[in-house]
C-alpha cells in the first residue's frame, strides 16, 4: 500500500491515533510544566525516530507532517497544567478509541507487514514519551525510571492497537 491509496481522513484517523496516544501517555503522569512540554515535543520526535526506523514504510512517513505537528503543538496548552481525573479519562478514551479505529483502518487497507510497522512505530514513540520526564528528577536531571502508571498507559495503547 501506498499513502496514495488512502483518503485523507484515513491518514487523519492514522495521524491523529499517533499523537493522541503520545499525548495520553505525557498527561498519564503530571511531569510540571517543563516535563509535559518535553513529553508533548517527544511525540514528533518520537515518530521521526520510527520513520528512520522503518524507511520503506509510507504509513509511519505519512505521520512527518505539518499536520502532526500542529496537533501534538495544539494538545500542550490544554495539558500544560495538571489536568483533572475526567479530563485525563476522558482524553485517555478517546487516544484508546483512535488507537482501536487506526487498528481496524489497518487491518483492511494495509499489509501484514506495513500494519505490524505502523503499530511498533506508535508503541516506540509512545516509549520514548514517557522516557522524557523521568520519575526521580531534580530540575531535570537525574532521571532513573518511567513512571509506572505511564508504563501502564503504553501498554493500554498496545491493546488498543491490537498488538
């Protein structure tokens, strides 16, 4: 498959399945303003480490865009301070729910290959989120692990995408 072969609100759906999944996985844990700032811009450079992961995969290319910048930069300013349990669960919801839609999306459309890609693509970016504010810091320094209740998150988002 090609991005050519899907519509625009397929690579949306793909797109923003990505990004809400990181940023489920920033608010998972309150890092203070600094940490989810860094947690929000690891969603972006998260997805580029995967692109040069997985080169030949146009899907995990497709999420290197404007359009994924604009969302991950748009989501901070309503997560800069700690958001409320209904708002982290209703965030969290809705991040699981694109995740399942993306899952379904490429199942139908994609390749076996492409599609186990896309998916580890999305898991190593929301890992290398959560490794940005680790737990034990002081004045960001010092960090020794990723918070469980994160840990936990990413493998929420793994079920999500049926991995």
């Amino acid at each position: 498959m090609t991005v050519s072969d899907l519509s625009a609100s397929d690579l949306s759906l793909l797109r923003k399945a990505a990004v809400l999944a990181g940023a489920a996985v920033a608010i998972t844990k309150y890092s203070g303003a600094g940490g989810t700032r860094d947690e929000f811009r690891g969603i972006v450079e998260g997805l580029e480490e995967a692109a040069a992961r997985y080169p030949a995969n146009p899907l995990i290319a497709a999420l290197i865009s404007d359009e994924t910048r604009a969302e991950a930069d748009g989501l901070y300013p309503q997560f800069r301070n700690d958001p409320t349990q209904k708002a982290y669960e209703d965030f969290k919801l809705a991040a699981l729910n694109r995740c399942g839609q993306a899952a379904d999306l490429l199942k139908e459309r994609a390749s076996p290959e492409q599609a186990a890609e896309f998916k580890a693509a999305v898991i190593s970016m929301c890992e290398y989120v959560a490794n940005r504010a680790k737990e034990g810091t002081v004045l960001g320094f010092g960090g020794t692990r990723v918070d469980p209740l994160e840990l936990a998150m990413v493998e929420q988002v793994r079920r999500a995408l049926e991995l």
